[in-house]
C-alpha cells in the first residue's frame, strides 16, 4: 500500500474519531458528579462504533427497495436510531453501574458518538460507501460534516432522555417511553437529514441554528434529569 493510501486512512480516522472524543469529553462534564465508570464509557462508545458495521449493510439492502430519497433517508434515520438503542440495551442497560436517570443520557450519547466516529471516518475515506453523491456532498462539506455528528447526538440523547423520565417509573410505562424516544429520535434525525438536503449552502448556517437550539435544550434536559429521585418520580 502507498504511503499517500496511508495517510488518507490516517486522516480520515483522524478526522472521524478525534471530534468525536472532543464531544464525549465536553458530555461527560455533566455527569462529573457521579461519574460512570470508564471502562463502561469505553465499552458504550465502542459498541457504537461496531454498530455501524451493522447497519451500513441494512441501509444498502433497504435502498435498493425504496427509490425516493426523502423515503430512503427515513429509513437511515430509523434503521441507526434502532440499531444504537438496541446496542444499549444488549451491552450497557442490564448491568448495575447504570443506577441513575441521567446514566441513560450519558451512554446513549457516548454510544452515539462511537458510531459518529466510525460512519464519519469512512464517508472520508471513501464516500462512495454512502451509495449516492448526495450523501457524499453532505458529508464531504465541513459545516455538514459537524452537523452529522450533533444530530447523532440528539436524536440518541432524545431516547436517554425518555429512558431518563421513566427510569423509577413501572415497567409498562418504561416502554412506552422508550418507543416514544425511539420514535422522536427518527423523527429528528429525518429532519434533519430532510433540511440538509433542501437547504442550499448559502442558507446552511441557518439550518444549523436549530441544531445548537437542540443541544440547548438536551443541556437544560440533562439538568432536569439529574434531580430526579426515586420519590418525586413515584409523585
């Protein structure tokens, strides 16, 4: 292998995986009082990252059903907000450490941000794994580029938020919130993907006001979380 194919890989991991750590250390700030334990932060964050060999197959094989593009960025949305939220499930919500509602935020991000890293770095290694020059447009550009990585954030901390609510609650009622997260998350990352498509460059700024108006809102989300108890969430 070239020196030259060296270097892209080196960049494009680079490029991919260090804004990503940037993210999780800036979120794991606020859960500084009652930290999780790392190795359990490691784990989440690279289960996240395999998550992605799993669902770029999926959207390849559920694109080659569906040929309009709102559709197929639909089902994206929903196949990579299952999948990091079934991850959750299977590696990080049975264990003990995860006692706390605001336990549920942290891992969906951390998991989110694995996965961010992974699917970032091989859109620029070789963009042409996304299946459309749309996708390649989207990702190669730096403003979208950032973009993807908040969405993915959002939308996974949208489910570990409703998770969060309903943490004391019965276990009916657990589900519910948990289809309702899951479900508010495709509908977001869907947005988004929706916007960035229709939104031409020169308007992208504005589109990315409603993105950091999210992440307002799932700091003062995260502030809301740390005071529930177990008695006022039975209230």
């Amino acid at each position: 292998m070239m020196s030259s194919d060296i270097l892209s890989i080196l960049a494009a991991i680079a490029g991919g995986i260090v804004p990503a750590l940037v993210w999780l250390w800036f979120w794991l700030r606020e859960d500084s009082r009652h930290p999780e334990p790392r190795r359990l932060i490691a784990l989440a964050f690279i289960a996240g990252m395999c998550t992605v060999a799993i669902a770029i197959p999926i959207e390849q094989f559920v694109a080659l059903f569906i040929h309009n593009q709102f559709f197929t960025f639909t089902a994206w949305s929903a196949i990579e907000e299952t999948l990091k939220f079934i991850t959750a499930l299977a590696v990080i919500f049975w264990r003990r450490d995860y006692d706390e509602p605001v336990d549920a935020v942290i891992y969906m991000i951390c998991i989110a941000l694995g996965f961010s890293a992974v699917e970032n770095a091989l859109f620029l290694w070789n963009p042409s794994l996304s299946g459309t020059t749309l996708v390649q447009e989207i990702i190669t550009d730096n403003l979208r580029f950032v973009g993807a990585t908040l969405i993915h954030v959002l939308s996974s901390a949208t489910i570990g938020v409703s998770l969060a609510l309903a943490f004391y609650k019965p276990r009916t009622v657990k589900i519910l919130y948990a289809l309702s997260g899951v479900i508010l998350a495709i509908l977001l990352h869907s947005a988004f993907n929706f916007l960035i498509l229709h939104t031409p460059q020169a308007d992208m700024l504005r589109t990315f006001v409603f993105v950091w108006i999210g992440v307002v809102v799932l700091l003062a989300a995260l502030e809301f979380v740390k005071r529930i108890h177990p008695h006022r969430a039975r209230r």
